[in-house]
C-alpha cells in the first residue's frame, strides 16, 4: 500500500477536512458553437496566463491556461452577445460574433492599461482605513440572495517535473447570501469527475489532497469572515498602500499586507485588490508565512507517514472576483503547495507540488434546488479517492473547463500509457 499524505489547502483553518460524495453524471445538452483562442499583451507578445474569458451579459464564462489558451463552449444565440475579456492592468477587449468567426486560430491582443489615478482621494489613502470599509459594504456590493455555481476544479501533483497525479471534477457550489459572512449553510457536491495516477514502481509515495473543491467554500475570503478578511484579524497585520492598476476599465487600490504580530499560528503575506469608488474586494494574491517552518507545517499537512520528512517550501492562493451589473461575484482561486520530503537514513529529498484551480462557469439567481446533506461534501474524505477512473476526449462534451496545458496534455498521455 502506498503512504500518504493529505493536505488541507484551506490551511486558514487547519481542521477543513472535506468528504466528497460524488452524483450520478449528467451530461448537458450540445452546445452549438466552440470559441477558441490565445491572449496576449499586445506589447511584449507574452501569453496572458488567468484572463477571464466570458460571453457579454451572461454569466457563462472561463479563464485561460498558463499557455495562455482557452475554450469556450455556447449556443449560437450566447455567442451572438460577444465575448469580453479581462484581466488585471490591462484594457477589457471586447470581441463581436463576427470578429470571432473570422478564423479558427484566434488570437486576442490585450493592451496594457495606463495607470491613471483619480482625481478623488479617498479617506485619505489610509491603507486599513480601506480595507475597513470594503469590509462594511460587503453585504451591498456582493450577493445579498442564494446562488448555485457551476464550477470546474482540477487538482494536479507533479513530483519534481513529472506529474504523478491528474484529477478534475465539474461540480455545483451552494452559496448563501454574503449579508451573512458565513459558510456553515454552504455546500459542494459532484457533478461528474475523472482522475490519473502514476503507475510507475518508484513513485511510492502518494500526495493527495485533503478537501480540494471545498477550495470554493473555505478560500473565498469575502464570504469567510473567519478566513482573513475580518476586523479582528486586522489587527494582526501592518497595511501598506501600492501603486494603483486597472481591472475591468475600473482602477483599483492595491494594498499590501504583512505580519505585526507573532501568533501560535502562521500568518500570511499579500496583497488586495479594491475598486477606487465601490470599495468592493476584486482580487486577493497571498501566501503563507513561512519565517516559522513548524507553524507553516502544523497549517497544512494533515497525514504523514512515520520516518518521513515534510518541508514546505511555498503556500501561494489568487482569489479573484468580478463584477456583474450592481454585484461581484467569485471567479477563480488557485492554490500551490511546494514542499520536499525524504525519509530518514537517505540522503537525496524529493521536491514536490500540489496545484489546484477552480473557475466558476456559470452561475444561477434563485430557481434552483438545494443540495442535500446527504449528496454534499463531508468530513475527512479525499477528492481524489471519490471520483472514476475514467479519461476520454468526449468526457466533459458541453461541460465549460480550464484548458489544459501543452504540458499537461503531455503528461496525461503519458500517465493513460502506464494505465494499460
């Protein structure tokens, strides 16, 4: 049998453990169209890597690769909208039906936006003083009734170079309204799921994650008072005011934070995102501390087996949010745990990471139902325990999802070989 480890990557807390029960898939209806394409700055020619990618007026939407690309699937009557896309410091591009039809390799060249500083200076540009009253206008600037999600979630484990491990699910994600800054009523559950592993003799060791989709519920800071975003957690940092940038055509305060405090438990490191006039919490870049090895080792890991050796090297999330008509919304969060380990008596560590991302693909108000408690996620239960050995082109047909990368694609091949 194989050891394991588990992690818990909302390591804010480092009790969420989540169960997963997975649902009987149920494949859409075909979509008509398929819109696919590369972003790049239109300057430096860079591929733009977590661009959002959506249909105008819609809440159909993706985000692209580290390769820059995407895919996005819609009917004919949602393409005939448009596409926008997004992404910080740059101009929002939008794209006709027309200009979208004009060639197979679409490639969309983003501008880098002018930072421009308003005229209005808010409270001073006491840093805190912001991040305080984006605090008090959460319950009017986000969603102030239910919303169920639809949600893809990828969750990969390379050692070294090589991936050992490939899992991703589309799944559904219940949440209440933000007036209440709390998750005890929110809920995930599996819609249709598919997972990879290394067959190979020398990867004996098993990393597997603990409670991954939940990433949904536990790392979206502005719903989860408890997470970061609180008043009394302010207090554990010193803010610092940077250089502004702009997101979606609108400018945006960007405060830094750090530890002021020593604590029994690791802080973090990072940064925020707020838009100049609605104060409203856009995007969050952090990590965690890790000046405190024991404090960062006690906030992630979970299991380990006897004689081995755990040293996390880096705990990085992006949580981004964006604006529909008079509400913001959750986007996409990414979580990266680096680390080595190595056993006792050997000499040479193995340098590892977990890497998980989930972008929300649409999203519906109301005229929904529930999901039960029986068919949500539970305590103690590993994503990629719960979901099928099951890997085909035709798997996710009318599903929206995150592109995979060249890299990726590569080593899915390569993993679906040592499967036979």
């Amino acid at each position: 049998m194989k050891n394991l480890i588990g992690f818990t990557l909302g390591c804010l807390f480092t009790f969420l453990c989540l169960d997963i029960t997975p649902l009987q898939a149920q494949d859409a209806a075909v979509n008509d169209l398929i819109i696919t394409g590369i972003v790049k700055n239109k300057d430096s020619r860079k591929k733009l890597e977590n661009v959002n990618v959506s249909i105008v007026g819609t809440n159909i939407g993706t985000v692209t690769n580290a390769d820059g690309t995407f895919s996005l699937k819609v009917t004919e009557a949602e393409a005939f909208r448009g596409v926008e896309v997004s992404h910080i410091g740059y101009l929002n591009t939008h794209l006709s039906l027309d200009e979208l039809g004009k060639r197979e390799d679409l490639t969309i060249w983003m501008i880098p936006a002018p930072n421009l500083l308003n005229e209005i200076v808010i409270y001073g540009n006491n840093p805190r003083t912001i991040v305080e009253e984006a605090i008090k206008k959460i319950p009017v600037n986000y969603a102030s009734s239910e919303n169920m999600l639809t949600a893809f979630y990828r969750e990969t484990v390379q050692k070294r170079r090589r991936y050992i491990s490939v899992s991703e699910a589309v799944m559904d994600v219940y949440k209440t309204s933000y007036d209440r800054r709390d998750t005890e009523q929110d809920k995930v559950q599996l819609q249709k799921g598919r997972r990879l592993l290394s067959q190979k003799g020398g990867d004996t060791l098993a990393v597997k994650v603990v409670g991954g989709p939940n990433l949904s519920l536990y790392l979206d800071i502005v719903k989860n008072g408890d997470a970061l975003l609180s008043m009394d957690n302010l207090n554990y940092y010193e803010f610092r005011m940077e250089e502004p940038v702009n997101l979606d055509n609108r400018m945006q305060y960007v405060i830094s934070f750090r530890p002021r405090v020593n604590l029994m438990y690791a802080l973090f490191i990072g940064k925020l995102y707020i838009d100049r006039e609605r104060l409203t919490f856009t995007r969050a870049d952090f990590s965690l501390d890790m000046a405190n090895r024991v404090k960062a080792v006690e906030a992630i890991l979970h299991k380990k087996p006897l004689g081995l050796r755990f040293r996390p090297q880096e705990v990085s999330y992006l949580v981004t949010y964006k604006q529909q008509d008079s509400k913001t919304y959750l986007n996409y969060i990414q979580n990266v745990i680096r680390f080595k380990c190595d056993w006792k008596k050997k000499l040479f560590s193995s340098s590892y990471t977990a890497y998980s991302e989930m972008v929300v693909t649409d999203r519906k108000e109301h005229a929904f139902s529930n999901i039960s408690n029986k068919n949500a996620f539970k305590q103690k239960q590993v994503f990629y325990d719960l979901v099928d050995e099951y890997w085909n082109e035709d798997f996710w047909k009318s599903y929206n999802i995150i592109e995979p990368t060249e890299s990726l694609e590569h080593a899915v091949d390569k993993l679906k070989k040592q499967s036979r």
